[in-house]
C-alpha cells in the first residue's frame, strides 16, 4: 500500500496531479454505444444532447472480430464533435484480454484530452487499479495531458464484490463503480441467466393458516441484487466516489427496468446504464428526484432554520438527522436543476405550493 502522504501524488514524471475530489456532475444515464457499429454511431450526436454520460464500448456486446473497429470509431466520433457538457467515457476491454494495451495506449494518446472516465470491467481487487493507476499516469505524461482520466470499476466477479472496499480507495482516480449483474452472476455460480433486474423464484412466502400448505401464501419476490447494491453504495459513499446500477438487460420490459433502477437510486446510487434509446428517459426520470420530494425536502431544510432540535412538521418528527437527509435531496435537486430550465420550474412550482 502506498504510504497516505504519497496518494496524490504523481505515479510518473510529468503526469497531471490527481483530483483531491471527485467531481460531481450529473450522470444519470452512462448512455452506452458501440462505436463501430455504424448505425448505433449515426445517432450519438443526437443522443449526446439527451444524456448526461455518453460512454464508448470497447468491451463485451463488441465482437472480437469488431474490437478494432470499435476503437478506431470511438477515436475518430471523439475528434469528430465537441459534446459540450455531456461527458465521454469509454469501457476499455479487460485486463486479461489481448486488446486492452492497445486500447490504453491508443485512447490516451489520441483523445486523451477528450475523455473524462475509463471504466475498468472485471476488477478483482486493488491489485487491477494500481496496474491502470500507473499505465495511465505514464501514458498521461507522454501525451502531455494536463487533467487526470479517472477510472471507474465494473463490480462484476466474487473477488471484486470480496474486495469492494479496497477497490473504491484504491486511487485517487476512482470516480465510481458500478453493477455489472450478468459477469457477477456468472462469476458467484448465481442461476439466473438474466441481464439484472429480479427472478420470479427468489422470493419469501407467508406462513400456511391452516394445514393446507398451498392455499392463502402469497409470495412475494425479492431483490436479487440488494446485498451487492447495498455493499457498494457503502463501499464508494465511504471513499467519497459514486455508486451506479449497470445494465438492464430486458429492453422490452420498461416497467420493470424503471422499478430496477428506483430501488438503485433509494439505497444511494446516482445512476444507471442505458443500453438502447429507450432507457435514456426512464434513468433520467428515476435519477432526478421528483418535485414533491423536491419540495418537502426545501420545506424541511427551511423550517428547521440552523438545523438543530426537533421541530413537528406534517404529524412528522425532523431533527438533526432528518435535515441532512433533506439536503441530500434538495443538493441533487439544485445540481440537476441548475442545466435543466425544465427540472428547475417543475421544482420551484412544487416548492412554492409546499411552502404555501
Ligand atoms: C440491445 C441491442 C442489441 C438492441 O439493438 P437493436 O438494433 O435490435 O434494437 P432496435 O430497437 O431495433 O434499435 C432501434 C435503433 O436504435 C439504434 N440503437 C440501438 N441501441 C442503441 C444504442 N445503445 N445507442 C445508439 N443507438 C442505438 C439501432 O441501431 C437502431 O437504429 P436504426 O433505427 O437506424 O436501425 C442494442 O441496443 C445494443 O447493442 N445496445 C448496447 C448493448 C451493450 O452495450 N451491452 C454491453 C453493456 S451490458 C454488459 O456488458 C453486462 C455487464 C455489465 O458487463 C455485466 O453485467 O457483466
Ligand atoms: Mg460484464
């Protein structure tokens, strides 16, 4: 482990010095896209416009046989346009592929400057991060970068989710992690073949009334995915980076994506991957918190006044604690609103009803 009074400091000559603070800007939806694929990179201008994180995928959904092309398009969409506010990522392939190298190398060099995050999928443990820390910092100093790429790990094998803490500190270029269900599910020997989301047979059932065991149960399904959520919302809030859901996999279903990524954003995540055009609008929906709670939140934080003691508003006890839990809202609500006119009159309007 490196000693804390070298942990930000550059890990090559030359490298930009890293961030002391992750920055926080929106990034509801991590829109992704195969850069290669022709009519999927037609339609990313457009969709630039509507998404917070445009993200470049080098990794799995790319054939092996498209992994070039996938790069060689990512390079040349980055040169191509100015994305203004919305960020570029790209998921880079894994660390034990033959392609990796080549994609480090190449995106470094030829648009470093132009990317904000490299997600790293499969990470197994610190070990991974120290590899991409130093190769980046090397590459950095070679292309005369002067902002730090920082780096986001995919929670996608047992080890990853064993060694989640380690992972979320490992660097000063952490900005986050996300869920990566489909690998995890594979990796832990889990028997569901879906892309995230639940499974009708994970679920609890009320006792029997009678001696009949079967009449009068209802059963009710369970989140398959809350433990490992739970894990790493504590694991990144602890390191002061983001948590995020990843992929869901069933495009058709809508509703049941929607409810995925709620239950996501309640227990502290700041978004979700958008695989097809039609997710876009469900994690913008579910990652911006809605005016009502928008509204009681600003009405809380303005009835308890220096934010101590103990005030009755509604029937409802808010204290010290509860101001906080408030503000958490009411922050995300101003950061969204401040590049979204239409977000910031629908929040206004509801405060203005709450506080009469
Ligand atoms: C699901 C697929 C095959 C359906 O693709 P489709 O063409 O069958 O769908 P469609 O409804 O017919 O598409 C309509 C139009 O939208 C376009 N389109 C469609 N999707 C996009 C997109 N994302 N961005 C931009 N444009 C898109 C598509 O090209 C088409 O264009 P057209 O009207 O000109 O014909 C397609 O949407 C797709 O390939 N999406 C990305 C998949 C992906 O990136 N997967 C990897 C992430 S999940 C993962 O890796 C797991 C994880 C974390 O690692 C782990 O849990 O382990
Ligand atoms: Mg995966």
């Amino acid at each position: 482990m490196r000693s804390p009074k070298d942990f930000f400091a550059p890990l090559a000559l030359g490298a930009p010095a890293p961030v002391r603070e992750i920055p926080v800007t929106p990034s509801r939806m991590i829109h992704f896209f195969d850069p290669g694929n022709e009519k999927m990179a037609a339609k990313v201008p457009d969709i630039a416009k509507k998404v917070d994180v445009l993200l470049g995928n080098l990794e799995d959904a790319v054939r092996a046989d498209r992994k070039e092309a996938a790069r060689a398009g990512l390079v040349a969409i980055a040169k191509a346009n100015d994305f203004g506010k919305t960020q570029l990522w790209t998921r880079v392939n894994s660390l034990d592929s033959p392609w990796v190298l080549d994609d480090l190398i190449t995106l470094v060099t030829e648009i470093g400057d132009k990317l904000d995050v490299i997600m790293v999928p499969k990470v197994e443990g610190a070990q991974d991060i120290h590899y991409v820390d130093r190769l980046l910092a090397q590459l950095e100093a070679r292309a005369g970068l002067t902002k730090p790429l920082l780096v986001h790990a995919i929670l996608e094998t047992a080890s990853g989710v064993a060694n989640v803490e380690e992972i979320a500190g490992a660097s000063p270029r952490m900005q986050g992690i996300s869920l990566g269900p489909a690998d995890l599910a594979a990796s832990r020997r889990m028997k569901t073949t879906r892309v995230g989301g639940g499974h009708p047979g994970y679920l609890v059932r009320t006792d029997p009334v009678g001696d009949d065991l079967t009449e009068g149960r209802t059963t009710y399904q369970q989140d398959l995915w809350h433990y490992t959520v739970a894990r790493m919302v504590d694991a990144c809030a602890m390191h002061g980076i983001l948590p995020y859901y990843g992929p869901f996999g069933d495009i058709r279903d809508v509703v049941a994506c929607e409810d995925q990524f709620r239950n996501a954003f309640l227990l502290g995540c700041v978004g979700a991957w958008s695989l097809h055009p039609v997710q876009i609008d469900i994690a913008k929906k579910v990652f911006s918190p809605s005016p009502s709670d928008v509204a009681w939140a600003r009405r809380v934080i303005a009835e308890m006044g220096d934010g101590t003691g103990a005030v009755m508003i509604d029937g409802k006890m808010q204290d010290d604690a509860s101001v906080k839990q408030c503000r958490v809202v009411a922050e995300l609500a101003d950061a969204l609103a401040a590049d979204d006119p239409e977000l910031a009159a629908a929040y206004d309007a509801a405060t203005k009803e709450a506080l009469g």
